[in-house]
C-alpha cells in the first residue's frame, strides 16, 4: 500500500534535514549524495499527489463559481447577490429592489415549461440591462428577481416605472407574444433607519406586495407591441 500523503511529506521533512545536517558534517562523504538521493525519490513520490490535490482545487473552485450562477438565466444566485450589493453599498448610497413576475404562473401552465423559462431567460437580460455594469442582478428563486444600483441617477420612482414597463414587454416565444408583467418594490439605503442590504430586502419586499395589493395581479393593458402582434396575426 502506497503511503499516505503526511507520511510522505514526513519523511521528506527527514530526509531534507539530515540532507542539512550532512552539509555541515565532512565525516561521511558519502552521506551527501545518498540523503539527496532519498530528497529526490520523495519528492517523486509526492508529486502525483500535489498533481491530484491542485487538480481537486480546481475542480471545486468550478463547482462553487457554477454554484453562484444560476444556470437558466445566468444571473447571480442570492449570496454572490448579497455580497456584491454589500460592497456597492460600501461605495456609495445604494437601491435595493425586488421583482416578482405577475401572471407568470398561467403562461407556464398553458405553453409549457420551455415556454416559461424562456420568460424567466428574458427578465434576467432585460433586468441585468436595467441595472449596467454598476449595479447587479440576480435570482433569488422561482420568477423572484433582485437588484441593486448606485442611488445617483435621479428620480427613484421614474427608474422603477421604466423597468416596471421594460418588465412587461412580451416575450417572443416560437412566434408567440407570452405576456407578463412585474409587481417592483424599490428601497434606498438613505431612507432607512437601518441603512443595511438586508433592511432594504425587507424594505424592498414590503413595497413589492403594496404594488401587488394596488391591483397588479389584475388585468394590464396590451403594451403596443403585443398589439401590433394580434392585430398581424388576425389580419
């Protein structure tokens, strides 16, 4: 049976300090070159497993990138998310918001898994667009999506209401227009007494179901692409 990998490095750790110790001693000339010979045969031995061990590195520093991505949509999963959105808030005043995708439930019943992942797909582009490469998206789960931006462009309520209608433009799907739309709750970090990225999740939360509560979840207008579809469909 092979030794195992502290026994090896054990007897490296031997032999290199008697290999030391035969440097400072002229008594055995013979010693030198027989302790660097017993240095080299471990170190023989050893490599394989210092291969081996790099390799598993590698191969778990993969698992946990992969981990940190969510596979449909590629965005961030909740702790890559949270970390990111903490070091924005370290650089500046911060918006945290949370988006949850409205009649999401039925497109996904009527066409078809295929056809709500590919929904889910295209609220993950169009969110990480809303938020630039200063801010971050991610998916915490479900049609449950998250985002945080620096708080410098201007008015917080006009920036929802453009994601709120980018949200709710319909998916192209196989030729078919699947219409969602997006109930959006928004926090700044200044206006709260506790200015954290988990108070403003809570924060975040809270405003996206008084938007539910206003009514979201009932009928919405066709936006004027989904119309000119029906209409070159009827036609």
């Amino acid at each position: 049976m092979a030794p195992a990998t502290a026994e090896l490095i054990d007897r490296a750790r031997q032999h290199l300090e008697a290999h030391a110790r035969t440097w400072a001693s002229e008594l055995d000339e013979d010693a030198g070159p027989r302790a660097a010979w017993y240095v080299h045969q471990d170190l023989a031995a050893l490599l394989p497993l210092l291969q081996e061990t790099l390799a598993d590195r590698d191969r778990l520093a993969a698992r946990l990138q992969t981990a940190r991505r969510d596979p449909l949509t590629g965005l961030v999963t909740r702790q890559a998310w949270t970390e990111r959105a903490e070091q924005l808030a370290a650089a500046g005043p911060l918006v945290v918001l949370l988006c949850d995708l409205d009649h999401f439930k039925p497109v996904n019943d009527r066409f078809g898994h295929a056809a709500g992942d590919a929904v889910l797909a295209a609220t993950a582009r169009r969110l990480a667009d809303w938020c630039g490469p200063a801010g971050c998206a991610g998916r915490l789960g479900g049609d449950e999506f998250v985002a945080a931006v620096p708080d410098d462009h201007g008015d917080l309520a006009e920036r929802v209401t453009k994601l709120r209608d980018a949200l709710a433009e319909p998916v192209d799907y196989r030729g078919r227009l699947l219409q969602v739309g997006a109930s959006v709750g928004a926090a700044a970090l200044t206006d709260l007494v506790v200015p954290t990225v988990s108070a403003a999740l809570e924060a975040a939360d809270a405003a996206m179901y008084r938007s539910k509560k206003r009514g979201r979840r009932g009928r919405r207008w066709p936006t004027p692409t989904l119309l000119a579809h029906t209409l070159r469909r009827a036609a």
